[in-house]
C-alpha cells in the first residue's frame, strides 16, 4: 500500500500556488481532446477519403489519450506515437491530393505538439532527447515512402515537436532552479536564525559570568579571611572555611576556561564591569542627545545583578530599536517594582513605549535590523524567570514590556 501511494504520479504543475495555474494542464487537455477528436474523422475521411471506421479508430487512439498526458504524458506519447505513424501508413492505402499534408496530418501535428509540452514540463533531458530523436528518425523514414515527394513541410511534426521539447525543459527546469533557490533560502534563514540565537547566548553567558565570577570572589575572600575576622574559630570549622575557599578558587579557574572558549577577539570590549539599573539614565540622556526626546521613569532599587544586567540589555536594545526604525520618535521609559500577588515575589517592570517617527515619509537609518534586538530580549528574560511582550501599537508606535523577578524564589 505504501509503495502504491508513493509511486503514484502528479499531475503537471501540482505545486502551483494558483488554482488557476494548477487547473491549467487539465483545461488545456481536456480541449485538445474534444477539439482534436471529431476533427481528425473528418479531416481523415473528408479530405484523405480514408474508412469511416478506420479514421474513427485512430482519431480516438490519437486525440482521447491526451486527456491523460496530464498525469502519465511518457506513456501517453507512447501510444500516440505509434498511432501517428500507423495513421500516416494507413493513408499510403488511399488517394489523396497533393496539396495535403503527410505523413503527418494538421491535426495530428497540434496534438503532437501539445503532448511534447507536457513531456518537456515532467522528463528529464535524457529522456527528451530520446523522444525527439525517435521522432525525427520515425519521420524521416517515412519521408522515404512519400508518394507525392518529401519535401520541408513534412519535417513540421519534427521541428514542432523539438520546438515543444525544449520549451517543456526549459520551464521545467527554470521552476525546478527556482524551488531550490526557495528551499535554500528557508534553510538559510533558519540557520540564520539558529546562529543569531547561539550568538546572543553566548553573549549573554559571557555577561553573567562577570557576575557570577564576582560573587565567587567574595566567598572566596570571606572564608580566607573568616579565621581572621573572627575568634576562637575550632580547628574543623577552619579547615571547612580552607575547603570553601579552595572549592570557591577551583570554580573561579573553571569559569575562566569557559570563558576562553565563549569570548573571542571581537569580545574585548565586553572586559569591562557589567552595567546594571544606575547606568540606565546614562543610556537614556545619550538617545536624548541623537535626537529623540525621551522621557525617563527611574526606579532606585536594590536588584540582583543578573537582572540589573538584564533590564540594562533590554533598554539598550529596545532603544537602539528606536533609533534604527523611528528616529526622532517621542519614548518612555519606565522602571517600576511591583508585587501585585502575595504568593509571587517583588517584579521589576520595564516599559520602553515608543510613538511614531515624526516624518513617516522619511526611511528609517536601517532598512532591516540586524535581528538580534528581540532575540537577546527574550533570551535574557527566559533565563532570569520573566516575561516579555512586545509589538507595535496601532499609531504606528511600538512596545517592549517585561517583568523580571527579584527574589530567589522566582529564579528556581
């Protein structure tokens, strides 16, 4: 059953995103059938004086299987095909006049044609050039037997037929060029995707190192110094401080390495202290002065440096947004602490609300982001607990909202 369904052929131009295109095929079959079948039995007995029954056998074995070129055209030229050429003996049997065509009659060369269309649209080269080449040899060889002379005009269903044959493979070929190029570019974008991804989390990982590290550099020095500071310490109290403070040193060293392999040569700007919630109003008064009035909410709050960090990251991108894609647009920033529910702890809340710029007609100084502003935002929100939303207004502004926990409970 499997094999059955997997082998069953498409129809041409299936993959159309149109209907009308993916309807097209059938349309134009299924009139070549009924426009090619009653003309061959009149054509055949009226002007070639060939059998009634004769003419009606192979108008319907020559027009009828067209219907299927659609789905099967290889196996349909194969029954037309021997059709025609058993046609064309068959008016040796009769007298016709000169002026008529042969071997090949008018109608019989526009089925033809048609049949080829469909052949170059679903055959690979090879099997093209094989088809023309029986074509050719098919219709030379009759040229031998012509009984009023052979002359240019009876080449008509070879040319017409390669003619149809290159044109097929050319569209064919062109659609197949074009699918690759789509299916190549979805591939890129999501790599492109993946590795703008990759890339804010290591640079976010870097970030939070520095944190990290400097809290282990306090438990180091306080259990180094704690039989120091304090008396009367036992001998088993001091060595667990020792172990503390070689566990804390031996950390430090790891997290050193893991930061070797995550920053690179571009990365040393990034050696400098972390800024957290204090530098906010520095990054504000300097999108101020690029031209963009913005009004500044502060919030003097003791926070965890990872989210002081976090709500720093956010601001600067979500203002930096501004500038790229709105310049000169009128923003707000607001910081906040909230504890609307006694069960969930204390939340930071960031609100960057930008409006429209002030002249829409003019372009924005980048046409296209470079794609990391949303993806660092949700990836330094993801890893601190919170929640982000952002999107554009209905003025035509835009809005970047996020909740950052502050207690130790809401990391976990």
């Amino acid at each position: 059953m499997t094999s059955a369904k997997e082998e069953r052929p498409r129809a041409l131009l299936a993959d159309a995103s149109r209907p009308w295109v993916r309807l097209l095929p059938w349309a134009v079959a299924f009139v070549l059938c009924v426009a090619l079948l009653p003309t061959t039995i009149v054509v055949l007995t009226a002007d070639y004086g060939l059998n009634g029954g004769v003419a009606a056998g192979l108008a319907v074995v020559q027009a009828a299987p067209l219907l299927l070129s659609v789905v099967r055209p290889l196996q349909v030229w194969c029954v037309v095909f021997v059709a025609d050429v058993a046609g064309a003996l068959a008016l040796l049997t009769v007298d016709f006049q000169e002026r008529l065509l042969w071997p090949f009659p008018p109608m019989e060369i526009v089925g033809y044609v048609g049949l080829c269309l469909a052949l170059g649209l679903r055959e690979r080269r090879r099997t093209l050039a094989w088809v023309w080449s029986a074509t050719a040899v098919a219709n030379v060889a009759l040229g031998f037997a012509a009984p009023h002379g052979f002359g240019a005009k009876g080449l008509l269903f070879t040319i017409l037929g390669g003619v149809a044959l290159l044109l097929g493979g050319v569209l064919r070929e062109r659609t197949e060029v074009q699918r690759r190029l789509a299916e190549q570019e979805t591939i890129s974008e999501a790599e492109r995707s993946r590795r703008t991804l990759l890339e804010e989390r290591a640079r976010i990982a870097r970030e939070l190192h520095d944190v990290v590290a400097h809290h282990m550099s306090v438990i180091t020095v306080q259990a180094d110094t704690a039989e120091y500071r304090l008396d009367k310490l036992s001998p088993d109290v001091r060595e667990e401080f020792t172990s503390i403070a070689a566990t804390a040193r031996e950390s430090l060293g790891e997290m050193r390495r893991l930061l070797g392999v995550l920053r690179n040569e571009e990365a040393r700007g990034e050696l400098v202290p972390q800024p957290g919630l204090a530098q906010i109003g520095q990054l504000v008064e300097a999108t101020a002065r690029a031209g963009g009035p913005v009004e500044f909410t502060p919030c003097d709050v003791d926070v965890p440096e990872a989210v002081g960090l976090s709500a720093y990251r956010i601001v600067q991108e979500a203002l930096a947004n501004v500038v790229r894609h709105a310049p000169g647009a009128h923003t707000r920033v607001s910081l906040s602490v909230s504890k609307n529910d006694p069960r969930d702890g204390a939340q930071l809340t960031l609100l960057i609300v930008n409006g429209p710029p002030p002249q829409p007609s003019a372009e924005p100084l980048e046409a296209s982001g470079t794609g990391h502003g949303l993806v660092g935002m949700r990836e330094r929100v993801r890893i601190i607990g919170g929640t982000l939303d952002a999107g554009p207004l209905p003025d035509g502004g835009f809005r970047v909202a996020a909740l950052l926990p502050l207690t130790e409970k809401d990391f976990t």
